[in-house]
C-alpha cells in the first residue's frame, strides 16, 4: 500500500536566473532558467562540469545569495534568506575554528529550544554517529581532512534541517576517504532518509549516492538531463554492477561534449 | 642475555628519575642559550667599561648601572619613574586597541566609515606622528593626556590596519554557516567575524605594544616630567652617565617584559590555531 497523498515536494526552483557580477568586468549568465524539483525525502545530485554554477544554485537554496530572477520554494515557503531548515555542508567544512568538535556541534542547537542538557546528549551523539568519539574537545586544525568533514556533517545533523544542501562535500578529500565517507553517508540516509540536494562533479559519487542526477550544462548552467538512478546501492560489488556502470556511462556521455566545452570556453 | 636488566639494551632510564633530570637539565639548557646572546653583550659591557679605553662617565660599568638601579628602587625613585611610564604606555595602548579594533570593524562594516577613514589611514600611518608634538602640546600641555594623546596618535594606525586586513580575510563559508544556524548578525560579527580575524588583530595589538612604549619613553623625553624618559633628561643635564645608562636598561626589561606576556596572550587566546602547534618565535 502506497500512501494515498503524495507529500508535497521540498525544494521547487522556478525559472531561476541568475547572473554573475564580479567585482570587476561585465556581469556573466551563471544560471539560464533553471527549474528542478526535489521531492520529499529524496536523494538528488547535481552534476557538471566546474563553472556551470551548480554551487551557486545550491546557494540560492540555502538563501545566501539574493535570488533574481524566478522563485525557490522550499517546504512550502519562499526562499528569502538563509535558515536552519535548510543545513548546508560545504566543501572546505566551513569549521569554526576556534571551537572545539563538540563546541562547533552545539552552535546550530544553541539558537534552538533546547534545555541544556539535551544540547549536550545530542552534540554527543551526532559525534558518535560520524564515528569521531574521542575527539570532542579536538580543535579543527587538530584533526584530518575526512574528520573535519564528518564534524561538519554532525554540526549540520544536529540542528536537525529538514534538507540538507551539499556542497561538494568530499571534493577536497583523498580517494580512500572519500569512498568510505561516501558509504557512511548513504548508510545515514538509508537509517533516517531526508532531502538531499548533493553537488559533485564526479559522476561515480552522483550515481553510487543519489536517486536521481540532475546533469547540467556547462555557462550558462542549464538543466540538460535528469536520470534516474534509484537501485539497490547496498550491493557490495556495486561497482562493477551492469545497472551501475551503465549509468555512469550514460551520464558520462552527456556531460563529457559540456566539460570539452567548459575547457574551449575557459582558453 | 637474560641477566642483563629489562632496559639496559634500549638504553633508556629504569625509572622516572633520571628521565626528569634529564628533561630539566635540557630545559636549563634551552633557557640559557635563549639568552645566550644578551649575556654576551653584558659581559662585552663590563669587559669594555673595565679595558680603560673609555671613561666611567662615557662608558659606566654594568655592575655600576645595577647598582643605580638598585638604589633608585630603594629610595622609590624607580616604583615612580617607570610606574608612570608603565601606565601612560598601557593606557595608551589601551585605548590605541580599543578604538582601533572599532574603527576597522566599522570601516569594514560600513562603506561611509570606509570612505571617510580610508584616505585619512593611507595618509596618517606612513607619517611621522611625532611632527605633530609641538601641536599636541600647544593644544594640550605637556602632562599625561597630551602623552598619551602621542601614544594613541602612534598606536592605533597599526590596530586599525591588522583589523580591517583581518575581517577582509574571513572567509564568506565561515559567516553562512553562523547564518545557516540561524546566527542573527551581531552574532555573526561576535561569534564569527572577530575570532576569524583574531590573528591578524592580535598580530596589529603586537606592533602597537612596542610602539606604545617607545613613544612614551619618547614624549616624556620631549615633554619632561616624571617618568623614565623624563628622568633619562634629567641625568643627562646633570651629566649623571650611570642614570641614563640605568634608564635604558630599565626600558629595555619593560619593553623585553610587555613584549613577553603579549606572547602569552598570544598563545593562550590562539590554542585553536595551528600556529599554537609550532615552536614560538616571540
């Protein structure tokens, strides 16, 4: 039995525009009319070349760059500013870092009715969930790449956002991190599934982690394709699964003619 | 084989003794080869004094000087001298932290306040601010406002500069993720933006300290009085040698002392930063 109502989506972005204004030089058509609609609890990745303003899509979302052009509805309001029910994740953690682990945890949920105590069992527990017990009161600059990224996932875990905005969130870390990030993260989200919008460049990590993958085009960025890539992930031998690299073929095919363009573009 | 002692292989200690004498014993090392050089200078000092080449009154001994020293501190002479000093160059840096760090954080703030200070920075901190003494003390005497009006004068260009270079460098992921967390702006700026640019700040807080110093030693010279500068004058009218050598010595423990705990806080208020991982400098 399927639930009768569909719960209404969380993320609508509607004809969004955006344009580019450095400092200095002319205004640049970062984003061309994009739409995308994220579903409730649902898992999407945002895929292109580097340049095609998929981050800056994601900030739009999180509410920290002022929107044009279009509308971003998320979980029924309109998108004005930035909000804690929106948790972002950011490439280069984005740590306080003159704040211990535990202290970083706790910033989102001292802004929130929370008794004390309660901050505190659920700072701890989102520290265990990412496996950094042992390391409460480390400072950032103490601890590696991948375990500054999982207290900044805990940090953004704990206030308790209803989606959650990634922004490359493993790009910055080596391979075999990477990889085993990637699989505790699905192992998160499999346990407690919520709104996803994840941006990544590498079309593996997009189709291993999401239910769909958004692929955009390189400047000015334009949704090109969606596919859908929901299967069993939790097969070990994933990655040389035919359903898993024929889709990584696939999308490979679509975004390769956009990063030979964004390459052309950029000489 | 067997009989031997566990350890006597390794070569390390059976027990903790000799491993604490040796860590204390490395530790006076390093003390002493800190101030290796400074002992140098002293001993050239005395060596020099004593040679016959110069005169007591061109050149006192050092252990002459320790002994002024001394007797100043016995009759209450130096609590006077350099308790006054001490306290035109802390209330002068005082003031030089806290208005600066103000302004900088309003002329990164606010593009008025930039406007309006910018050209006034660019033009007043490469200045000789001691130029404008016969100014201050036209306008304002010769006692401790118009001294430590000099101070701030000095002091505060270098707080003012560290502040906004530091808030300039904070990186915008640090300030969304406050906002992310429902931070309201003033918690940005206080939770966020000032111990971002702690470092830098600190670091301006570190060049003003020393410069607080100098140009009260400096303006109590020009502008007499009490006070270790305005002492140094007095001997030297006096042609009391050994006094204004005394002066200088005592300047130089001050600034050495000022200079030290400026360090401290350093590295207490910085712990987080990977600086506080490295061997210190200062």
């Amino acid at each position: 039995m399927t639930d009768p109502i569909q719960p209404p989506a969380q993320i609508v972005v509607d004809r969004v525009t955006h344009m580019y204004r450095p400092p200095r030089g002319k205004p640049v058509l970062a984003l061309d009319d994009i739409s995308l609609t994220v579903q409730n609890r649902e898992f999407v990745a945002l895929l292109g070349p580097s340049g095609c303003g998929k981050s800056t899509l994601l900030y739009l979302i999180g509410g920290f760059l002022p929107i044009e052009k279009g509308a971003i509805i998320s979980d029924g309001q309109k998108v004005t500013g930035p909000g804690p029910d929106r948790g972002i994740v950011f490439q280069h953690f984005a740590l306080f870092p003159w704040k211990t682990v535990k202290h970083n945890v706790l910033y989102g949920m001292e802004r929130q009715s929370l008794p004390k105590a309660e901050r505190e069992k659920r700072a701890m527990d989102f520290i265990e969930l990412v496996g950094l017990h042992g390391f409460e009161d480390s400072y950032p600059s103490q601890l590696s790449g991948g375990m500054r990224q999982r207290c900044a996932i805990a940090r953004t875990l704990a206030f308790d956002p209803k989606i959650l905005l990634m922004d490359e969130p493993f790009g910055a870390l080596d391979a075999q991190t990477r990889g085993l990030m990637q699989r505790e993260l699905l192992a998160i989200w499999q346990r407690s599934p919520m709104t996803v919008l994840f941006v990544t460049h590498d079309v593996q990590e997009a189709v291993y982690l999401a239910d769909r993958v958004a692929v955009m085009s390189a400047r000015p960025g334009r949704i090109k394709t969606i596919v859908d890539t929901k299967f069993d992930k939790n097969d070990p031998d994933i990655f040389k699964n035919k359903f898993f690299v024929d889709k990584v073929d696939e999308i490979w095919n679509l975004i390769r003619e956009e990063a030979i363009k964004a390459q052309g573009k950029r000489t | 084989m067997q009989s031997m002692p566990p350890n006597a292989s390794t070569g390390e200690p059976l027990n903790g003794l000799p491993e604490k004498a040796a860590r204390l014993a490395v530790n006076l090392m390093r003390a002493f080869a800190r101030v290796f050089s400074i002992l140098v200078l002293l001993a050239a000092w005395q060596w020099l004094s004593q040679s016959g080449t110069f005169t007591p009154y061109q050149l006192p001994s050092f252990t002459a000087v320790v002994g002024r020293i001394w007797d100043d501190a016995t009759t209450g002479d130096l609590a006077i001298n350099a308790g006054l000093t001490l306290y035109r160059a802390l209330a002068g840096f005082a003031i030089c932290a806290v208005l600066g760090i103000a302004i900088g954080m309003a002329m990164s703030r606010s593009v008025i306040a930039n406007w309006f200070f910018d050209p006034i920075i660019s033009v007043g901190f490469p200045m000789p601010k001691i130029a404008f003494l016969p100014v201050i003390i036209l306008w304002l005497g010769v006692y401790d406002t118009a001294k430590i009006t000099m101070i701030v004068f000095d002091g505060i260009f270098p707080v003012i500069a560290a502040t906004v270079i530091g808030i300039q460098g904070v990186e915008k992921e640090l300030i969304w993720s406050a906002r992310n967390m429902g931070a309201s702006k003033y918690e940005v700026l206080r939770h966020v933006v000032l111990p971002a640019a702690s470092p830098q700040i600190i670091t301006g807080l570190q060049v003003a300290l020393p410069l607080s110093l100098i140009v009260t030693v400096v303006a109590e010279m020009l502008m007499g009085g009490y006070g270790l500068g305005g002492a140094m004058m007095q001997a030297a009218h006096f042609a009391n040698s050994t006094s204004v050598f005394a002066g200088i010595v005592e300047i130089a423990v001050i600034g050495y002392v000022l200079i030290k705990a400026m360090a401290l806080v350093r590295r207490r208020l910085l712990v987080w930063h990977p600086e506080a991982n490295a061997p210190a400098t200062a």
